[in-house]
C-alpha cells in the first residue's frame, strides 16, 4: 500500500491523506488550510476519481472544508463519519453514510475493515484504523485523551504498519500542564473582578473549558454562555456516550443565557467566534474595554484574533485539545506501529511525502 500526504503535515489545517494499493483506495480527512486562504488538499484529479471511501475524523473544517472540492473533482464514494460529525458540517457530503456508534468495527468490502473509537477532541470526532488488503493504517485524527469533558476510546496495544498521529503542539509537555496553566491564569482573571470573554469554537474545546472552569471556582464566579454553546451544553451535559461522569457534577443551569453583544459585570462570558471573525464580537470587545480576552486555541490566518493579540488586547493561552510530540511519542509506544508520520503542526515539515507500507 501507499500513503500520500496531500495536507496537514507541515501546513497550516488542510489535513489530507490518500491511500492506496493494487485493488483499493480511500481518503481520510479532506481539509481546507487554515492560513486565510482555504487551500485545497494536494490530490489529483486520478486520485480523487480512484477513492472509493472517504473517512471524515471529525467536522472542523481543516478536516472537512474541501469535500465539496473533491465531489466537485469527481469523487463518487461514500463519504463515512459519526452521526454528530454529520450534524455539525454546514456542507452535507452528496454521499454521506452515518457510522454506527454501538459497533465500532465494520467490514466494508471483504478486505477492507474499519475500526474507529472516540478521540475525546469534540463530540462525533473519532479515530480509524483501518484494514486493506493486509495491511493496517491508523489514523489519530485530533486526539485528545483526558480532557474534562469528552470521553476518548485510549488507543492501546494496537498493530498498525502505519499511524498517522496528531502531534499539534512542538513541546514535550502534557495536556495536564498546558490545562493547568490556561486554568489557573483563567481564575487569575476572573478573581481580578472584571469581565473575561472566552472566544471558543462552536464545536470543540468551549464545553471542556466551561466544565473545568466551573469545577475549579465551584461556581463562584458568574458564566455565561451565547445562545450557540449554550445549546451544546445542554444537549450534551448529560449524554453518557460523549461525556466524562464528572461533568455529572456541573449543575446544567451553572451557565446563564447571554446575548453575545452585552457585557453585565464581572465573570466569564463564553463567545462562539474562536478566531473573533465576526464584527458583532469585535464590537463587544470594543464596547467593554474593561473586558479581558483569553484566547485559548491557535491563532489562524483567517478572522482578527491575531491583531488582538499583536496589539494586547487579547492574551493567549493554550487549551490541549490535540497532543504534545511527547504524548504523541508516548502513544507509538502504546501501541506497535512500524511507522509514525506526526501531523497538524505547521512548523514540522515531513521526512516524505509518499510512504510505502
Ligand atoms: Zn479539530
Ligand atoms: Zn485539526
């Protein structure tokens, strides 16, 4: 078999890789870049044309933003993801089919097996090994074990000729300490008596940072969240398939409803717009100069959240929801893989771009 990088290795989003070998091929992950500019995955026509499968890891779009492209280039297969991955793309794939949660292993084609669990990064984000023609390919997608709030599927004691694992972050830390940093400086802020915007995504790390930060305060600053996460707390708080036991624990009324557009005093105000895209959010950071902003997720090249942070306005901290190179490391050594391609750090270029496996 061989595994081709078209993305997401060296590269800002864009997460991509093509897959085949004498009688298969298949696609996992087919994601716009994240640097302003929405490039598409490095796939040709052929390439797109040959995939009878394409396997969606989770709906955030430098995973998803080009699967129209590739429909468009002429793909024709099944395009596989969770029902939740499903329900939070905004471009619904032609050819979608909705993996079964209660058996996750399937046998697609007589020599051709997927397996996949929960990576713990957002709801519905799964990762794949995947069985073809002999040989074994694992794929991280955003891998996260431990957060607060998603559960994960651990990846142990698994054979694979080849992983593809998520290695975000350039450092040997762990998620543990990287949590405990954004934490405390979080408390920090908000003990300081003014108003603290959280700007997060829709889809991901908000819930785990407003369950943690509740836990952590016991309740004892206020917290708001806008209409959008709001609705995802209380959709999930209390589903046992996604969510940690602790989160049990969070009171579901423990964040009130917020307009998105006011600020009323002192606590946390948890703001769906992770990279301050919209002007209505940059009008409320303007409108409440008392206000702090933390950050809690890479700065990308679209939206402004970087000229708030060049100007200090807003300040960064960074949230784990993807692994360190340390945990990465530690993961391989979890399990047998002949071989690690680390991806989703902009700064690490790849040894190759072809692999035979
Ligand atoms: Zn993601
Ligand atoms: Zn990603």
């Amino acid at each position: 078999m061989k595994l081709s990088i078209a993305g997401g290795c060296g590269d800002f989003g864009r997460s991509c890789f093509f897959i085949s070998g004498n009688q298969h091929a298949y696609i996992v992950d087919c994601g716009t870049s994240t640097d302003g500019m929405d490039r598409v995955p490095d796939l040709t026509a052929e390439e797109i044309r040959s995939a009878e499968y394409l396997f969606l890891t989770h709906s955030h779009r430098d995973h998803t933003g080009a699967v129209e492209f590739a429909e468009e280039a002429g793909f024709t297969g099944q395009v596989m993801m969770s029902a939740q991955t499903y329900r939070q793309l905004s471009y619904k794939p032609k050819n979608a089919v909705i993996m079964d949660s209660t058996a996750p292993e399937v046998e697609l084609l007589p020599d051709f097996v997927l397996h996949w669990g929960r990576t713990g990064h957002c709801c519905g984000a799964v990762w794949y090994a995947i069985t073809c023609e002999g040989k074994t390919a694992f794929f991280s997608g955003d891998y996260r074990e431990g957060d607060p709030f998603y559960r994960n599927d651990p990846v142990r004691d698994l054979a694979a000729d080849i992983a593809v694992i998520d290695a975000a972050y350039p450092t040997e830390e762990t998620g543990d300490a990287m949590r405990e940093r954004f934490l405390a400086r979080a408390e920090a802020l908000l003990a300081d008596g003014r108003p603290l915007i959280l700007p997060v995504p829709r889809f991901g790390r908000g819930l785990s940072i407003a369950a943690a930060l509740w836990a952590r305060t016991g309740g004892r600053y206020a917290m708001a969240m806008d209409d959008r996460l709001l609705r995802e707390w209380r959709t999930f708080a209390r589903r046992k398939y996604f969510v940690k036991p602790s989160v049990w624990d969070v009171p579901v009324e423990a964040f009130r409803p917020w307009d998105g557009a006011h600020i009323a005093g002192p606590g946390a105000y948890f703001l769906t717009d992770a990279q301050l895209s919209h002007a209505e959010s940059r009008q409320l950071a303007d409108s409440a100069p008392e206000a702090r902003i933390l950050l809690s997720g890479s700065v990308h090249g679209y939206g402004r959240a970087k000229e708030y942070v060049e100007s200090g306005r807003a300040e960064q901290v960074l949230w784990p929801n993807h692994m360190t190179y340390g945990e990465m490391r530690a993961l391989a050594g979890a399990n047998r893989f002949a071989r690690c391609i680390p991806f989703h750090d902009p700064r690490r270029k790849p040894e190759a771009l072809l692999y035979e496996f």
